[in-house]
C-alpha cells in the first residue's frame, strides 16, 4: 500500500500566486497518543497491584470483556486522523498498559492487523503495572535505537498520600505510590525512540507523567520534575543535532497551562514565539477555546498532548513538518445517557467502554515533487 497523499490548496500559510491557488501533493503520516485506561490482562501478577482486573477482582474482568476492550481500542487506533490521512497513525503513544502481551494481543486485533504495527514496551517501576509504548508501522519507520528514561522523584514535604481535599479525588484510580525505604514515588517512565521515518531520522518521547493524587498542587512538583526530564532529554539530542526533529507526547496529567508543560519544558502556544530548538504545543489554543481530552465535574482539560521541536515547524516541506494537529472525539466514543453524559465513553459495570481520555493527534506533511 502506498503512502496515503493529501491535496492541500495552500492552507499552510505560503503565498498566492496571482490569486489562484495552487495545487501541491504530500505525503502525510499521522502520530497519535491514546491513553487505553485500565488494559490489564486476565491473569493476576503478584508483583502488581491488578487484583481488581481479574475474573474474581472488583471489575470481573474476564476473557470476554478482555477482548472486548482490545476491539473498541482497535476500533479507534484505525480511525484517528482520518478525516485528513486515509491510513491509520504511523504512531501510537500509549499508555496504562499492563504488559507486552496485551499490546501483542492488541495489535492481531482484525481492524489494525494489516497495519503490521511493531511494539516497544518496557515494564516500569509503577506499581499498578502500568506502562508506556509505542506502537508504529513496520512499513514506514525503522527503529535504531529505544530506552526508557527512569523518573527520580522523592516524597520530601510532600504529602502525595493525602485524601482529606475534593481535589485529590480527581485521579483516585492512579494514586502515588511512594516507597517505605527509600520514600521514592514510583511512576512510569518516559520512553524514548529514535529511528528512521522514511529516510529522516526522527526522535519521539512517549510519557505518562505522575498523576495528581493528593491535590493538583501538592503532587505539582512531581510533574514539574517530568518536564524537566523531558526537556534534558531534548537538550542531549540537540546537543548532538540542533536540528535535531523531536516528538514529545502523552497523558501528562496536567494541561497546557500547568508549570509542567509551560515553564519546566518551555512550551510555546504560538509558532512565532518558539525560539531556536524550542518547543511548540498547538494544544494550548485548543485549551483556551473550552476543548478537552478529559473531564472531571463537567470542566474539561488537555492531559492529553504532542508537541514538537522547532524543527518541524520550518516551512521548508521537502522533509516532514507538523501541519495540524486534533483531538478525535466521535460520537461513539461519548457518553450518551446518564450522569456522565457528554464524558468520554469508559468502562463500567454493564458495558465494555473505550477510555476515559480523548485521543489526540497530529499530520507530519512532505511535499511530492
């Protein structure tokens, strides 16, 4: 199957010739990040906190519902971004994966298996057995090298295991946990992969930043830490290339306003204002005109967000630049009835839902000679 090409008629901001627009062909390659929610196996491992997803755990997790859960996640994977690239994404960030062997399952699921998507996978230290990944297709990006960035983050002053406010309600299936010996809050790490996409050599970080038990607040500094981790990260490969092309996504628990993103990795809502080996988030926009990827008491934010170096915000499309970027929230991924009506479509007790978080995405473009 070839490259799926895109017809633009001069929507990326270069100049009219004499008033006409002109035509020009691209190559066009979607990069997503999907937070699975809860995609736990059946089996309990003892060196996990999964009790709960098992057929005799709280949620009655069996083999039906298992499947079921890889068949809606399937569902969706085939389907973000369509509406600009008739293929489905190159890349997948991921996270809330229990294991490998559940992606392994995932990607033989009959809606994705002709995408022949390849895994990479580490188990993290978080003791729910939740991990990142990426998923990318085998026949557009070559991997050279991948390594998961452990995050040091400690329980100081910090009181991450307090319960007493509305506010730390807001994550209650993700709390802190935090080691009796060392007081290190154990949280995923952040997973980096470079290789070759068609030709250029590109950089992608997948994250799942600590969650926001025990108050936005008091676990801020927790995520202030990932985006500092986040930004060494960018400063040792631009160190060896300042043009170096880097993709930062996830679920960061925090939104395009937090310090996390603004302040610790710098990012910038407008391309203009994004200095040299900078960053840019095109989800800050989003978020100021009331969109959401996850909801909480009817208020929506942007957990969910990819952003790129200046490097790929250049106007030079003979190599892969960003071009737009989204949030895919189609109806059958929403809530239609009841109290969460509106909500992002999850699991609950009579029904196999989708996840508690929006996809979201952006199109790389290069132009066809």
């Amino acid at each position: 199957m070839k490259i799926s090409r895109l017809l633009l008629f001069f929507i990326l901001g270069m100049p009219l010739s004499n008033g006409i627009a002109q035509q020009k062909n691209y190559s066009i390659h979607t990069v997503a990040f999907y937070n699975f929610e809860n995609c736990f196996d059946t089996i309990n491992d003892p060196n996990t906190n999964d009790d709960e997803w098992t057929p005799k755990g709280a949620q009655h997790w069996t083999a039906a519902k298992y499947h079921q859960k890889l068949q809606n996640l399937a569902r969706v994977i085939f389907e973000i971004g369509s509406s600009e690239n008739a293929n489905s994404p190159t890349f997948i960030g991921c996270s809330e994966i229990e294991n490998r062997g559940v992606l392994e399952d995932l990607v033989q699921q009959s809606k994705i298996i002709n995408k022949d998507y390849g895994i990479i996978h580490f188990d993290s230290p978080d003791k729910r057995g939740i991990d990142v990944a990426l998923l990318f297709q085998k026949k557009y990006f070559r991997p050279t090298s991948y390594t998961n960035i452990p995050l040091y983050v400690y329980n100081g002053a910090i009181k991450v295991k307090e319960k007493e406010t509305t506010e730390a309600l807001e994550r209650s299936d993700d709390d802190v946990e935090v080691s009796p010996q060392s007081n290190r809050v154990f949280t995923r790490d952040q997973l980096l992969v470079t290789g070759f996409l068609e030709g250029e050599e590109i950089h992608i970080i997948v994250n799942h930043w600590p969650s926001r038990s025990g108050g936005e607040k008091k676990s801020s500094p927790f995520r202030e830490a990932a985006g500092a981790l986040n930004r060494k990260i960018m400063d040792s490969l631009q160190r060896i290339n300042p043009n170096a092309k880097v993709i930062t996504l996830g679920d960061l628990n925090d939104g395009p306003f937090n310090n996390s993103v603004k302040k610790a990795l710098g990012a910038k809502a407008k391309k203009e204002d994004v200095p040299a080996m900078g960053v840019f988030n095109p989800f800050e926009e989003m978020a100021k005109k009331g969109l959401g990827t996850i909801a909480f008491r009817d208020s929506w934010d942007i957990f969910d967000q990819i952003m790129v170096t200046q490097s790929l915000i250049q106007n030079d499309f003979s190599t892969y630049q960003y071009w737009k970027a989204g949030i895919y929230n189609k109806p059958f991924l929403i809530q239609s009835t009841g109290l969460y009506k509106g909500y992002p479509k999850r699991h609950s007790a009579t029904e196999v839902g989708f996840s508690d978080h929006f996809p979201v995405y952006i199109y790389l473009i290069k132009e066809i000679k």
